[in-house]
C-alpha cells in the first residue's frame, strides 16, 4: 500500500485522463430541417484554461457524408430551432429578455463543391420574450406557431413575471410554507411557479419576411396542468401538428410525491377544445407524438401508478374514430422515443433497450380495431418490431422525407454523432405486402465526427460482453473494459474495479457518459467490470422487477457470480487488488457489501457516491415517496416494508463494516439528503476505519460543474491508489 498522499492522473498524448473527458467537446442530438437535407448538432466545450463553457452550434449537410460542418459560435449560449430549410431561430438572453433572432445559412449541394456556409446577413431580431426564462421551443411552420414552456405565477401570464419575482424576493423572509407535496423536487425548493406551455404566432409572408406574435396563449390556462414534467421534462413531453398540442402532465388530483400517474391531453394550438386522450388506471406517460396527417396520436405508458420502472407500452389513439389501444402488449421491451414516419400513420418509429444497447426500431401500425383495448388481436407483423440498429446507443430518432430517418448514436468510445438511416420506403413496402415479420438489411451512415480529433491516439476500448449464469440460473450480462497495454497470458496483474450502476432499475450499456465512464477507469489502469445484475433494464421486464424487496438479494447473487467469472476467465487481473465504486442504488450496494464480508469480493477499498445508507430513514426523506413505496413494499411503517428494510437496510449491518470508505454527497440531493453520507462517515469514523468524506454543497445526485468532476475523479483515483497502487 503507498503510504504518500501525493497522487497524480496518469496522463499523456495516448492517455483519456479525467482531465480530458471533462475537456472534451459534448455534441448533443442532430435536429434536421424540414428538407432534410441539413440538420444541426449544439455543442459545448469546456476549457479549464479559460474557465469557460463555450458554446456552438455544427450545420450539417445530410446529402452526402464527408462535407464539413459549418461551426456558429454562439458567445451567449441560447437554443436554437428551425425556422425553414436554410433559416434557424436562435432565443437568446439580452438585456432582461429573450431576443428571438433568425440566423440564415447558405448550402451548396453541387455533388463536387458541396459546402454549407454562413448567411449572407446578419442575424436579424424579430421580437423578444418578456422572461428570460422561456424554454423548449418547437415551431410548427404549417401553423405559424411557436409552442414554448414557462415558469409562471397563478395568473398564468408572462408579462408579470418580472413585477411578481422582485416581489417574491423582497417578501421580507426566506420561509418556505407547504401544504401539499413536492415541498423540494431534485435539487430545488418549490415555490410559487408552475410551469406551463405557451403558443405565439411567427409567420413568414409571401415577400419571404418574419412576423412574430405580441400575445403569448397560456395553454394550459384554467387548469391545474404543469408540463414540461419536472424535473427531466422538456420538448419530449410535448408535440405540435395540424393546429394541435399534444402534452402529458401529472394527474394534479394525486399526491404528486406518491403517485406517477401521468394524464395525455390534446389542446388547440389557440388553447381551446382540450380534450384528454387517456383514460383509466395507469402510471407515468412519456413521449406524446401526433401523425404527421393529424390522424392518430402516439404515446408511451407505463401500466402501474407509483412504479417509475415499469414496461413502458406504444399507445396508439386513433382521432377521427375516438379509439385508443395498446400496440406493444406482448414485447417485452420498453421504448423510449417515439416518431411517426413523414408520410402519415401508417408506421412508427422507436427506440429502445435491448440487452444493454439502445437499438432503432419500426412497426406499422394495424387497422384501428371496433373499439378500445389494452388487448388488441394483432398479427405477427404488427407485433414484432422491425429492428434497423443494433448498436451503438441510439436517441434523438427524427423521421425525415424520402424514406429516412437520422439517429444520434454514442457508444462506450465516443460522444454523439449523426448518422441516416435510408431505403425505409422499400422497407415500408415490404412489411406491408407480408404478413409475417421482415428483416432490415440496411445501415446507417454516419455524417459527424465531431470529436473524433480529440479523440485521436487515446486507444479507447469498445468494451466486451460477459454473459454468465446468475441468480436463478438465469443469464446475467456484464462489459469488461481493458487497460491500455492489456495482454492476454501475461505475467503482469491489473488491479480491478467493479462499478454498479444507480437506479437500480438502470443499466450499463454501450453508450457515452460524462460522470462515470468506464474508459476513464481503464485508462487509469484498473481491468473494469461492469455488470447488469437483477434489477437492470433492458433484459425483460421480470428481470428489472426482479429486484423490487428484494435490494440485497438477487443483485448480490448476480454480482457474485460475474466477479467469480471475471477472477477465473481472467488470471492477468490481481484478486487482491480489487476495489469497487458506485453511485445511488450502488452507493447502496456498495454500503451493503460493507457490512457482508461473507459475500466474499474481498476489496481493498470502496467509493460511496450519493448512495442509500439508512434505508428506512430514505423512505421519510426522499423526494419521490412513490420510488421507496414500491421498491421496498409500502411506506417505512407498513408491515412489509419492515419485514423487507429488516432484512434490506444497510445501517443494521454495520458491526461487520471494516473496508477503507470515500464518500461523495451532494448537498443539493434530495433524491437522496446528504446526511445518508455524513451517517456512513460517522460510523467509519467512530469504528476506526479508513475513511473520507467529499461534500458538494452546490451538486444534486449528480456531480456536473467541471471543477468539482475533476476533483471527484482525483478523490476516486487517489483512494483507490492508495490501497491498491503499485507498491513502492
């Protein structure tokens, strides 16, 4: 064990060091025009040198690949959207306000002098916002309408926001009164906002000229509707077409803290004629789509209220016959989002997880049946997604004109790119004219790579797959992530870590992350082992419930069984050198192996990030009550959530703790409150055990300003090279 305290990254020309992936440029999802042939990525790049966050928006062409991006430099940041084919909306913060300005771009698209260039005009201003907080924008060229989210007072008005929080500030106190749950949300204090979607006219006249509206609909006016869901809510929540709104918004008669229940409406783009879509018992709805004919609406649902990881099922509600009906009944997978196909109703198109990569996916859709059901008789084809990606993670899935569709995909060695899927046309053809499922036999074509510079010489590992036998003799999936210089049959041994995921009902798959990403570790020097034990998405719906009361059971089999499989697969790596992280649910499971050495990891050393120590004190504490009533059986009271934290809850076990521990919290968390790691570190602390205690008064669950991510990973790296470092 190194003694020292001094402690550096390893770092170089050919090292991915901590340093780096906060450094390196972070590409969001592509959003093309309505040609298609453009499409534009926002990006944000953080220098430590400059202390600042630089934002940018690439221009890309979507004729041919290998034509250079135009980069707009956006100094003052702002969200973007388009306004034609060759004209981009650009909201941006100026003087108290929101400036709404119109940036134009030039194409080229002659097949050997193919170029995208700036405008030749200034960006020109067409009005403004009266809030500088106004978001999600998404602009209906066929309605001349632009549909945005606010955070609005009770009288539900823009104008007065600015009057109402001066107001608000100069009260004469900080209380907070509360008479109703969410009292604080994530990381925030509720207070007297609610956030609402808004429409404003933004029309272009014959003479090609912009006219943007002065009077701002409230849509949601007269109802106790909030949408965006917050706190993760944005643009995704939301869709425009044909004159229509399509929102999902909590059921506002439920206790918000303890309740999922989401509720589907339909509103005029002019705020009249609100009708609601869905009907019954249910939980949570995500990802409202309407058809591009306007004939049909689409949506994901989740059957149980108070179960935030339940499958999410395709809707299907037909507006002409007033029929709604459940699409996926029988696939045992939970799409994420959703698009129509451009030429009306007939298919649509989805993402979703399938053993631990998020794939792209298209069904048609079937005739509407007599009346409604959650229980359709559907034939094969309508039942069995077509799929068209495998891999890596796909998102941001928008369907484009001529029989494409552009994919934002991340994998394990690489932020976003966009990449066009074509020839669905024919696909669409063939589905039609068979009755039983087809395959796809295209590919995606990738048309960025915006960090593939920054990338160069770093040797990023694509990781591997593991399948073993777990609990139940049911098979278990894991990534492995090799070390640079990683030789099979060599003498030298590797140090190994084991991170777990949150969640729990999470996943690791082949996909980008910016907090804990794998190939940092490996990078650093550590053989790492990522399993998707009980509880992990994905994998089946049986397999994520699998989990629910039963937090140190099932989980732990599988963990086990993929370590012992790792240990005897790979005789390069060093046993006694091993140390294990994770975060949430693995904050949990990293505080449960403590106090379960007969479980046998032997790890020299343990990081704790934001993770659940007192389970039962979590079920008073949290935020959203509803996670802790389903997971472990009732609330904290109730006669099975007892039996279950009895057997379940951590603090009970910590007589047997005895691992060196760091510990991370956040003191904005309320997901789960700080005082969950300052109890860990007092037990540490008063049994003798090596210990440390990291807090981020100003992070949530997560750990997001650049300088504090940089000081995470030298807490983490130094820990772990302290126990199990090369000895000197």
């Amino acid at each position: 064990m190194a003694t020292n305290d001094t402690f550096d990254f390893k770092a170089g020309a050919d090292i991915f060091s901590p340093k780096d992936l906060i450094q390196l440029g972070r590409p969001g999802a592509g959003v093309a025009n309505s040609a298609g042939d453009l499409a534009f990525v926002s990006y944000s790049q953080y220098s430590f040198e400059e202390k600042k966050n630089s934002k940018a928006l690439y221009v890309v062409p979507l004729t041919q690949p290998g034509i250079t991006p135009l980069k707009i430099s956006l100094p003052n940041g702002g969200e973007a959207f388009w306004l034609d084919g060759r004209t981009l909306g650009h909201v941006v913060e100026n003087d108290g306000k929101l400036d709404l300005l119109a940036v134009e771009v030039q194409f080229n698209g002659n097949a050997t002098q193919a170029a995208v260039t700036s405008g030749s005009k200034e960006p020109l201003r067409l009005g403004s916002f009266p809030t500088t907080t106004a978001t999600n924008f998404v602009f209906s060229a066929q309605d001349g309408q632009l549909v945005f989210s606010d955070n609005v007072y009770e009288d539900g008005k823009l104008e007065t926001i600015k009057s109402q929080d001066e107001a608000w500030e100069n009260r004469g106190t900080t209380a907070l009164v509360y008479d109703e749950t969410y009292e604080r949300h994530w990381d925030t204090w509720a207070g007297p906002k609610t956030t609402k979607l808004f429409s404003v006219s933004l029309v272009q006249d014959p003479d090609h000229q912009w006219h943007f509206g002065d009077k701002f609909v409230n849509l949601l006016e007269g109802t106790k509707h909030a949408s965006p869901v917050e706190p993760f809510g944005g643009t995704d929540d939301f869709g425009v077409a044909h004159g229509k709104v399509i929102y999902t918004t909590k059921d506002a008669e439920l206790p918000l803290a303890w309740h999922t229940k989401q509720d589907v409406y339909i509103v005029n783009v002019d705020g009249g004629n609100r009708k609601e879509l869905t009907g019954g018992e249910h939980g949570a709805v995500h990802s409202p789509v309407l058809s591009p004919d306007g004939k049909k609406a689409a949506w994901l649902q989740l059957d149980l209220d108070g179960y935030e990881s339940d499958r999410a099922k395709i809707v299907i509600y037909d507006l002409e016959k007033d029929i709604r009906y459940t699409l996926t009944q029988a696939w045992d997978r939970s799409p994420d989002t959703l698009a129509f196909g451009k030429s009306g109703s007939d298919f649509l198109y989805f993402t979703a997880g399938d053993e631990a990569r998020i794939k792209t996916f298209v069904l048609p859709i079937p005739p509407t049946p007599e009346s409604s059901t959650t229980t359709p008789d559907l034939a094969a084809k309508y039942t069995t997604p077509v799929t068209l990606t495998s891999g890596p993670a796909a998102g941001g899935l928008q369907t484009l004109s001529n029989g494409r569709i552009l994919v934002s995909q991340s994998s394990l060695t690489s932020p976003n790119d966009i990449y066009l899927i074509s020839g669905l046309k024919g696909l669409e053809k063939t589905i039609q004219q068979n009755n039983d499922p087809v395959t796809f036999n295209g590919n995606a074509t990738q048309f960025t790579q915006l960090t593939k510079d920054q990338l160069a010489g770093k040797n990023l590992s694509p990781g591997e797959n593991i399948w073993f036998k777990g609990a139940n003799d049911r098979d278990v999936q894991g990534w492995i992530v090799k070390p640079p210089g990683f030789k099979s049959g060599e003498e030298k041994k590797w140090p190994i870590v084991l991170l777990i995921h949150g969640g729990p009902q999470g996943a690791w798959e082949d996909q980008w992350s910016t907090r804990w990403n794998p190939n940092v570790f490996a990078q650093q020097g550590y053989f790492v082992v990522a399993i998707n034990p009980t509880g992990s998405t994905t994998f089946g719906q049986d397999f994520v419930d699998g989990i629910t009361q039963d937090w140190g059971g099932k989980p732990f089999v599988d963990l086990q069984a993929g370590w012992k499989y790792v240990l005897d697969s790979y005789p390069e790596v060093d046993a006694d050198r091993a140390v294990a992280a994770g975060a949430s649910w693995g904050g949990y499971a990293i505080n449960w192996i403590q106090g379960h050495p007969e479980l046998g990891f032997n790890f020299k050393a343990l990081v704790c990030h934001d993770g659940v120590f007192d389970a039962r004190y979590n079920g008073f504490s949290t935020d959203e009550l509803f996670f802790f009533n389903h997971d472990h059986g009732g609330r904290p009271w109730d006669p099975a959530a007892k039996e279950d934290l009895a057997k379940f809850d951590p603090s009970n076990f910590v007589d047997k703790w005895g691992t060196p521990q760091l510990i991370f919290h956040g003191s904005k968390d309320f997901r789960l409150p700080e005082t969950e790691g300052i109890g860990a570190f007092h037990v540490l602390q008063q049994l003798g055990i090596p210990s440390r205690l990291v807090i981020f008064p100003d992070e949530n669950h997560w750990v997001q300003n650049q300088g504090n991510s940089l000081k995470w990973h030298y807490e983490i790296f130094r820990w772990f090279d302290k126990y199990v470092g090369q000895k000197q």
